[in-house]
C-alpha cells in the first residue's frame, strides 16, 4: 500500500477505543453534533468494561451516611498518596452526577426497598476519613461494567456515532508542530489501511493485563495506545505501579469480585484462618487491594497456602446463604461452576492474586488533556486526549481502589468530551498533516509483511516468554537483582522481535499480523514497567520492594516519566493542592 | 484429542474445508478456546475471535458438534471426538470460523435498544422497586454472542425481515423496563408478519443461550402485550 492511493476520512474527532472511556467521550461529542469517529479493534460491547464486575464508587449515602469528601480521602490514601488530589476531587465531586445520569440512560442497577440504588462496601472505603466501613460502590449485580457499557452502547446507537468497528490503530499522525491530528488504522476484515483524519484524537485503549502470564484482562488488552504515545515520542507515567487484583481464580486468572468480599466473604489460609485479621486488624478482607494481594502472596510463601502445592489461599463464600449468593453474585457463581466445578454456596474458590490493572498510562491532566513537562510546569499535546485505563490523570497514583475504575472512565471521558468540543471551537480548520508521519506510520505496518531477521521467533513463543519473564520479574513483591534481571532479559526480547516474521501473509481477517503489533506494543510496555520499577527505591501502592521496604516520601513523592527513546526516566511532582479543599498530606497508611 | 476444523480463506480457497487436527497433552480444565489458541500457535493462519475467555464479551460464539456456544466455556471433556467446530450458520463466512455479524448487529440496532423517557428526568434516580427490577433479569445479561439468532430456522429463511431472537429479548428488556415511556411504539415497530411473528417457538435460542436467557419466552411475553395494547 503506497500512500498515493491510501484512503483518507476526514472527521472533528478521533476515538480510538469504544470501551467505557471511548463511548462515554463518543456520546458527549455526538451529542453536541461533532463529527465523531469510533475506532475499535472488536465490536464495542466486546470491549473490556464489559466484565467489570463489582461497580461504581459515588457517595449518594443510598446506604450508610456518605459524601464526595470521604470518598475523596480514601481514594487519595488508597493511592498512597501518589494520585493528583485535584484530579481525585475532580472525580469523586462528580461520581453521583454521573451515576444518576447511568441511571438515567437505562443502567438496570440493583435497587433496595426504596426504590434507590443498592450500593456494597468495597476494600477502602470508610466514612468520616478512615472512620467505619462505608457503602459506596453503586452495583447491578456482579454484572456493572457489562450494564454499563452495554448502555453506553445503546446511547451512542441513539445518538447515530459513527463506528469503525474491528478496525486497529497503528500509529499517531502529526504535523511538524506537534499537532496530533489523527491516526493510521487498518480494517481488519479488508486487511487495508485507512487514514483517519482528525483536530482531536482521544485514546481510550484500555490497559496492558497482557503483560503478566497470570491475569484478569482480555486477548485484547495489550495497551495499544500506551505504545502508540511512546512511539509518538511521548512519556509514559507511573507504570511501575501496576495492580494485583488479591481474588483472581488460582491458575487461571479469572477475576472473582471484591464484592465478594464487600458482601462478607472472608479469606482463610491452609488452617482455616481469616489471616486477613493479621495485616489489616480494623479493614481486615477489606483493606485496599495492595495490602490484601501482599497478604496473601506472603501466607502463600510462609507456607500457609492451600492445595498440595500450598499455592494459594480460598475466598470463602458459602456462610452468606445461596439465596443472597445468586441474587447479589450470580456471575462469579456461574463461573466458578463453568470453570472450576465448585458452587460456591458450597465450596470455597481457591485465588492467588492476579495481574488486573494498568495504574500507569499516558500522563494526561483532569481536562483529559495529554501533557508533557515542559521547564518547570507542563503543557498539553495540542490535539491529543486520553481517558480511562489507557491514561494517568492520575486519579489511582500507586493503588487503584475497587469501584474507581468504571468511576474513572465515565468522569474523565465526558471531561475529555466537554474539552474537545472547546478545542474544536477554537480550532474550526483542519490542520495539513506532516506526510512523513503516514509513511513512517505505513512502514510500520509493512514490517510484517516482509520476512526479518532469521526468522528463528514466533509471536505466540515470545509472547509466552515476555509474559512469564514479567510475572517472575515484576510481579506482587520485587528487589533489585529481579528487577534488574528482569530488564535485561526483557531488553533481549525488544532485540529478538527483529527475528519474528509472520508466515500468513493473507489480508482478510489477518489476527496473526494484529498479534504480531499487538506483541511489539507489549514489549515496549514491559520495557516501560520494569525500568520504572527498577528506578523506584521505595515500596508505595502495588510497587512493593523488599530491598526498600518503607515508603520514602523525601525522595520519591513524584511521578516517573518513562520515554521509550534511550529508555529514560523523568519525574515530575504530585499535585497535592485540591481544586477548593485542603490538601491531605502524606501520612501514614493503616487499615 | 481430535477435532475437524472449518477452514477458509477466501484468497487462496475455491470453497471451504474441514481441516483434520489432533492435539495431545488435553487436560480436563480445557475449555475448546485453550485448544484453538494451541491450534493458533502451531498454525497462525487458523483463525476466530475471542477476547474475555470467561463468557461475557460473546465474541467467540461458534458451532460445535452441530450445537452453537461458546468456545471459552465449551469444556473439551464433555464433547465428543472428533469435535466438530464451524461458524455459526446462517451467516456470510469472511474467513475460517469468522462470520459477518452486521444482518445481526442491524436488527439489534433497528428495536431501538435504548431506554426512551418523555417525562423530565429527576435529579436524582428513577425509582424502581427490587420487583420491577427483577423483570429485567434474564435479559439485560445478553452478551450479543449471537448463539441464538444464528441458530433459529426462522431467522435463517427471513434474515431480512425477522429480528431474530437476540433482537427480540432486548426489546423485551426495554418493554419490561418500568422507567421505559416507548411502549406503543415499540409494540408497533414488531407488528406485522415478519418482524416479530416468524418466531414458531422452536426453543434452539433458549437451548443454545450461553448465559442461560429464554428469548422465546420474552417473545411470547412481548405478543401478550401486543394483544393487551389492542383491547
């Protein structure tokens, strides 16, 4: 494909992803009658907000006294302190708006007697900054994320979005200023690239579960558009601090909600302990994900894990009574009977914590705003926003709590949207695109159609590889010998991808060409996780260093800036200052 | 283990094949996705979608052993060898185990699956009793794998004009929503032979639904709304 008779559409708006992120900025946009395009790599309600399970934090005190202020707090402490409190502020003042509004689009939310929403406790919340176990996150059953985006989807349908569907993003297009106007997609069933034009690219990707053998996520979350922002010259930030969701299925990785334990279910190790008593005396099983998946990866190596391996701990479920169980779990009950064989009104679930979610991502401000620093402040990538998993506002800074994300994606996707349709007023003509950054764009597509190297890899072989080097490298608990291990031998991957070539050269529905991109997106991402890591000599959040155990606020209460040219680090400092609140200072971190 | 394997791409292929394939070292917690994604490593060419490998993002619905459902929560030890898998039928094959899914998509689309309100909106949520909410269970969970569509004769002889089953329980979801305003309407969008009434309650799409809904009943259910609206 020359760049001659290379197709070429026109719009006011580029979204690239249609999960929650992506639909929720579409609607804003299409709305407001902008020209908007959807890009997705699977048909939107494939996307994975689709299995978020538990719900959506917001302090509408449906069931235990609530407001935004506590919600607020618990969010900044469960982010140990590194999340941005003006952007927390943002999101937690906003979190009931945007739920009746759900609501308001046909979410079919769980109700209680009263007709309101039913909302559960989750891990992290208390009333009254740190006070009692509050109730805030906002569920349809054990099903919220699939009732969300489903309905997103339905909205957008209404309001006529126009979707590219099974259409995968390859690269930013720019012009020699820094515009971001757009980007090179390819048609998966044609297997023929398409230029899509645009003032305003949102990325709303998702995030990189991939990376870890063991984990939550999709085939399909590979964290396209983090990879594309560092092949854009841009920074990635924060993603050392990458999640561990504690209930993970055992072995398999499929994510068991913390609801579960937010409904009353308890964890016991090989002598029928609830050993969560022990590291968490006032939250116990519903302290912050960090310090239950830590918890349990410590039993487990203490020699107090479950099976005849004594590789894991159980989620015990079966003493809150099959009627609650199925009405309030029905999902994770279906299944741990169609994987597992255990119905958990009987049994308990064997889990190990899992790799679950992307904290780090494109550093971006709480308009959705891609920034970058600049001398002492920063300023924003003309064009280019990012929303969701995909980017780092950062409202989860070094541990996301539960009930935060599907929060997350709604608040930061109508923010971007509302902002883009600024911008478009203030930018009413489009812009000439730099030609060099298509053929770039084109040639690196044309990589796999031509052999390389040797030969000698294949994209499923390295792929296993990378995955298995960044669960035994970078996982729950790391040092400076692993990390550093890890780094080199993730490097030698980066090196090896020269060897891989494809044998199916075919353009119709060509998913060995998508995975082979797919890996080369990862590897840039492992590179970007494990040197983050490795620089950060401090334990905060999910980033836990046995060789530096204490959190080290002198040093390292900043953000890290990973740019993929020359593998090197930056920083830049937290924002500490709320919009109209005082600021909560760093303290100590107890549940 | 062996499997026979529905193979086709339309730039090399006159017409489709089955593709004989055995794979050793089958553990009893395999679901047919894990088999193909081993296929997939030895052959790169095979080819389907899938994604969430645990039921909810239905992206891997396929026939197998003449059954629609899921590859991701097919278990290989409950299905007899060799183990058939093909594309959902009734539907255009782009490649292999690849269909278009668009006829499917459109009907979806064209019940207008979305809550329609006329009153003004609360500031606050619409109420709805644990009861009236309890209706849209077994309906809202629908995952759009498409099992059930594709396996309905009647959808087969009119994919054109019949909603399909899929199609039918969403607007269902939507009509036995109490905060939904748009019942008449959706009532006479599904009148007429075509739309609505080729369903013969022949149950495949309750039987093959990989979330366990009942689309035929929420059909019926619609036709007695139909008949109440009238008198």
């Amino acid at each position: 494909m020359s760049i001659e008779n290379l197709e070429r559409r026109t719009f006011d708006t580029l979204v690239i992803g249609a999960g929650g992120g992506g639909l929720r900025s579409a609607l804003q946009l299409a709305e407001a009658d902008a020209h908007v395009a959807v890009v997705s790599k699977v048909f939107p309600t494939r996307s994975h907000t689709v299995a978020a399970q538990g719900g959506m934090n917001a302090s509408l005190a449906n069931v235990l006294p609530d407001n935004w202020h506590w919600h607020m707090y618990d969010t900044i402490k469960g982010s140990d302190y590194l999340g941005d409190q003006d952007a927390i502020e943002y999101m937690c003042r906003a979190a009931s708006h945007l739920v009746y509004e759900l609501e308001h689009q046909g979410v079919p939310f769980s109700r209680m007697d009263s007709g309101k929403i039913y909302q559960r406790p989750f891990g992290g919340q208390s009333q009254n900054f740190g006070g009692e176990q509050a109730a805030r996150t906002c569920a349809a059953a054990d099903r919220t994320g699939h009732a969300i985006l489903h309905t997103l989807y339905q909205q957008n349908i209404r309001a006529k979005t126009h979707f590219f569907d099974e259409y995968f993003a390859i690269d930013l297009i720019k012009d020699q200023d820094g515009f971001i106007l757009g980007a090179l997609v390819l048609e998966i069933e044609t297997g023929e690239p398409l230029l899509i034009e645009a003032k305003t690219t949102l990325l709303a990707t998702g995030g990189a579960g991939q990376l870890f053998r063991t984990n939550t996520n999709a085939h399909i979350n590979t964290g396209d558009g983090l990879a594309m922002a560092l092949r854009a010259g841009l920074p990635l930030q924060d993603m050392e601090f990458f999640q561990f969701h504690p209930t993970g299925i055992a072995g398999k990785g499929m994510l068991i909600t913390e609801g579960a334990r937010g409904e009353g279910g308890y964890l016991v190790n090989k002598d029928g302990e609830r050993f969560m008593e022990r590291y968490a005396p006032h939250a116990k099983d519903l302290a912050s994900r960090d310090i239950v998946s830590r918890a349990i990866a410590t039993e487990v190596r203490e020699g107090r894990g479950c099976g005849p391996e004594g590789d894991h701990v159980m989620l015990k479920l079966d003493h809150l009574g099959r009627d609650v169980l199925y009405k309030r779990l029905p999902g994770i009950c279906d299944m741990s009977k169609t994987f597992m064989h255990i119905d958990p009104a009987e049994e308990a679930i064997p889990i190990f914590p899992t790799a679950h979610y992307t904290m780090g991502g494109i550093p971006t401000n709480r308009f959705g705003q891609v920034v970058v620093p600049v001398d002492n402040g920063q300023e924003s990538i003309p064009g280019l926003y990012a929303v969701g998993e995909c980017a780092c506002v950062s409202v989860h800074g070094a541990n996301r709590l539960g009930g935060n994300s599907l929060l997350d994606i709604v608040v930061f996707g109508r923010a971007a949207g509302n902002d883009i349709k600024e911008y478009l007023k203030n930018n009413r003509y489009h812009r000439q695109i730099d030609e060099e950054s298509v053929v770039t764009a084109l040639a690196h597509l044309k990589r796999w159609d031509e052999p390389a190297g040797d030969g000698s890899e294949t994209v499923s072989g390295l792929r296993a590889e990378l995955q298995k080097v960044m669960e035994d490298n970078c996982s729950v608990f790391r040092t400076e010998d692993v990390l550093q291990e890890g780094l080199t031998k993730v490097l030698e991957i980066e090196q090896r991808m020269t060897n891989v070539h494809i044998h199916d050269h075919s353009k119709v529905f060509n998913t060995a060409r998508i995975e082979a991109m797919e890996l080369e997106n990862l590897v840039d991402l492992a590179i970007a996780t494990v040197k983050s890591a490795l620089e950060r000599k401090e334990s905060r959040g999910a980033h836990s260093r046995i060789d530096y155990p204490d959190r080290d606020d002198v040093s390292w209460l900043k953000h890290s800036l990973y740019y993929k040219e020359g593998h090197r680090m930056d920083y830049k400092p937290v924002t500490l200052k709320p919009i109209t609140v005082e600021s909560f200072p760093p303290k100590p971190r107890v549940y | 283990m062996r499997f026979k394997i529905h193979r086709y791409n339309p730039e090399t292929d006159d017409k489709p094949y089955m593709q004989d394939l055995v794979l050793e070292d089958v553990t009893d917690d395999m679901m047919l996705r894990d088999a193909l994604l081993i296929l997939k490593a030895k052959d790169e060419t095979l080819t389907f979608r899938h994604s969430c490998g645990e039921g909810v993002c239905g992206s891997d619905a396929v026939n197998i052993n003449g059954t629609n459902g899921l590859a991701c929560k097919s278990r290989l030890s409950e299905l007899k060898e060799p183990i058939e898998v093909r594309p959902v039928p009734g539907m255009p094959i782009i490649k292999d185990l690849v269909v278009d899914m668009e006829q499917f998509y459109h009907h979806y689309r064209e019940v207008k699956p979305y809550l329609t309100v006329k009153d003004p909106i609360p500031e606050v949520e619409f109420k709805q009793t644990p009861e009236q909410r309890e209706q849209l269970d077994g309906l809202y969970e629908c995952i759009l794998c498409g099992c059930c569509t594709t396996s309905c004769p009647s959808f087969w002889w009119n994919p054109d004009k019949f909603r399909g089953p899929a199609a039918l329980l969403q607007s269902y979801r939507f009509l036995a929503d109490s905060r939904d305003q748009a019942t008449t309407e959706r009532l006479q969008e599904l009148d007429g032979p075509y739309k609505m009434f080729r369903c013969h309650s022949i149950m495949n799409c309750a039987n093959v639904c990989p979330k366990g809904l009942n689309p035929t009943e929420a059909i019926h259910k619609i036709k007695k709304m139909m008949v109440k609206n009238l008198v």
